[in-house]
C-alpha cells in the first residue's frame, strides 16, 4: 500500500515539475456550439464564472462577429475552428473577444446573448474519446479499499510496459489506464441522462476531459501539451450493476457499464489551454443541489501530459479526440448507503474556469415496438 500512497506525492511533484498553463492572452474565452431561437452556431463564452456550479456570461455568435469587424469568415465547424487555430484562427477569435468584452457594458452588440438565454448543445460527438480508470488515489482507495485489505502483502511496484509507458526508477506510481467510450454514448449539457428500465445502481463521476488539437503520436510527455487544444469536462456515468449478477471471475464489462446511450454529457464548451490550468482546479459535482463530490484535480496519479503521452504511444490521436482524466473521490458507490441517480435528479460537473455541466435524469422510455429481435 506504501507504493500506492506514494503515488499521489509523486503525482503532485510531477506536476509542480510541469510547465505550467501559459498566461492568458488577452480576454479569457471558451469555444462551443449553441441554439438560440432555433438557429445553432459556434460561439464564444465570455466572462463566465470561474467558480464551479456558478453558469453564467455573455455568448458571441463567431460568425456575425467576424461580419461585423469585417474579418475573414470564422469556420462554422468547432473542428474546424479547433483544426485550424494555431493557423490564424486563434488570432481573429482573440481579436473578437478582446473587442466585444470592452462593449458588454454599453452598446453590447446584437449578436452577444446572455449565456442562461441560449442552449449548449454538446460540442461535437466526439470519434475516438478514451477514459481514465482509478487514476486519483481518493478514488482508488475508496473503490478498492476491500481489495486493499485482503492483501498480504504490500503492492510492488508494476512493471514497465515496454514501448507504451516507460518509468524513471523513482516512479513507484500505478500505470496509466484508459479505456474506449463509444462515441453513442455522448450527449451535451442540458440532455437527459436515460435509465434503461430494471438498471438501478446509476453511479456519477466528474471529470476534466482533455480535447486533442492537432495528430498526435507517439509524442513524449514533455512535449504533449503542444498537441492539447483545450479543456471541457465530462460526467462519467457508470451502471454499477453491469452484467451482475454473473460470474465473478468474467471481470468487468465496461461497455455495458459505460457506454450506454446517453451516459457520457461532456462540456457545456472548451476553454483553450492558453485560459486554464489543467493541474490546478476545483472540481465539484451535485446531485440535487447536494454537494458530493469537492477536491482539486492536482492529486491525479497521471497528469494530463500523463495521458496525452501514453495514449500517443497506443495509437494515433486526431483532432478532436477527448481523454476523460478519472475521477476524485465522493462517487455514490462507495457512500453508504449508496447514493444513485434516479429519474427525477439533477445532475451538476463543474471545474473552476470550465463552466457548468447540468443533466437531468429520467427514465429511457421504450419504443412500443421493434423492427429487430
């Protein structure tokens, strides 16, 4: 267990060694795909709460910015935008959001909304989105503290995997672990979170998501954070009961449990890297206004360059592509007694500097009838 325990240490020195998130430039922003009076379009988040559970701000509609300051047209794909920022995008949206905030007070332009007056849709679906399993020792503990105690002997250290995650020898952590969502799963803040009928054990876990800007592979650690476009956050929600009950020794099915419809809500936008620092924010989630889970993401085992780096090294990350960096401790399963999401609830994530993430619950209702057996 010493080794363990040492990891979160090692994790927190790791990241003080890192380079740190780079000073803002200019006006903070975040980026997302919105509806207002039925049109959908990519906007820029202005001056929204940097406290958690606190939604807030002004919207700016990026093409009708562009038009109006007379810039060259902003892509209307998030993709795109993402695709193409470090090529002169992020330049014009800088422009935009340093030009409107200094009008938010007076002549605010039409084409700026009040962020509570407009829906945000989920950013994109994502194509490849891969989540990290145990990766906070308030998790892992409170998880796995049966496992803990049935063992006789003090953890060793686990090998190296050669070729994908290499280790310093002072490295006594864990080895990273990530796992495939597919991309069905994916919803957006304000959408349902469905309970299939008869599923009961309907578990929570909020969650920083890194959003990869540009291809990425086999990239080192120090270098991955040239390859992160920015930072969203993402409900994990996870159907405890899985496949039981079975037998035991089959191990877990992570696709029954973490991938059924509707279980990933991930956003309400991304903020650049440049505005957020990815190894030093407040991560909050309630259910019903009920504050379960409060800890500050720099405990993680791996960090975000962790993640960026070992991924890299499996296969090759796209534009894009999300990684789900585990959750802090407070998950329903491990409360007792068990505290669930059922229909009726309101579900909150939210991190400091990365907006509000809000799902209600309800129960999947099921079509009269099917074309398939």
């Amino acid at each position: 267990m010493r080794s363990i325990v040492s990891a979160g240490v090692i994790a927190i020195v790791c990241a003080a060694a890192m380079l740190s998130a780079q000073a803002p430039r200019g006006e903070p922003f975040g980026i997302g795909t919105f509806r207002y009076q039925g049109r959908t379009f990519v906007g820029l988040v202005l001056r929204a709460p940097t406290e958690p559970l606190q939604p807030g701000g002004f919207v700016v509609d990026l093409a009708a910015a562009a038009k109006a300051a007379n810039q060259a047209p902003v892509p209307t794909d998030l993709l795109a935008i993402i695709e193409q920022y470090d090529s002169g995008v992020g330049n014009r949206l800088r422009a935009i959001a340093r030009d409107v905030a200094g009008r938010l007070d007076a002549n605010r332009p039409a084409y700026v909304y009040d962020y509570k007056a407009v829906d945000a849709l989920m950013p994109f679906k994502p194509s490849t989105a891969l989540y990290g399993r145990a990766n906070y020792p308030s998790h892992l503990f409170e998880n796995e503290q049966e496992k803990w105690k049935n063992l006789r002997s003090t953890p060793e250290r686990p090998p190296a995997l050669p070729g994908l995650w290499e280790r310093a020898a002072a490295d006594e952590r864990q080895n990273p672990y990530l796992f495939l969502v597919a991309p069905a799963a994916f919803t957006g803040d304000g959408d349902a979170i469905e309970i299939a009928p008869k599923r009961t054990d309907i578990d929570y876990e909020c969650e920083q998501v890194v959003v990869i800007g540009k291809p990425a592979r086999h990239v080192s650690i120090s270098a991955a954070k040239d390859y992160i476009f920015g930072y969203a956050q993402t409900n994990d929600v996870s159907d405890r009961q899985a496949r039981m009950p079975e037998d035991p020794n089959i191990g877990g099915d992570w696709w029954v449990q973490k991938s059924q419809h509707s279980f990933k809500p991930w956003g309400p936008y991304i903020v650049p890297k440049e505005f957020h620092d990815p190894l030093n924010a407040r991560t909050r989630f309630s259910l019903n206004g009920r504050i379960l889970q409060d800890q500050n993401i720099s405990t993680a085992i791996q960090n975000v360059y962790d993640y960026v780096s070992y991924a890299s090294n499996v296969h090759m990350l796209g534009v894009g592509d999300i990684i789900g960096m585990g959750t802090v401790g407070g998950v329903g399963m491990a409360r007792t007694p068990p505290v669930w999401m059922k229909p009726g609830d309101v579900a909150s994530c939210s991190h400091d500097r990365l907006g509000t993430l809000t799902n209600p619950v309800v129960g999947e209702r099921m079509p009269t009838s099917s074309a398939s057996r």
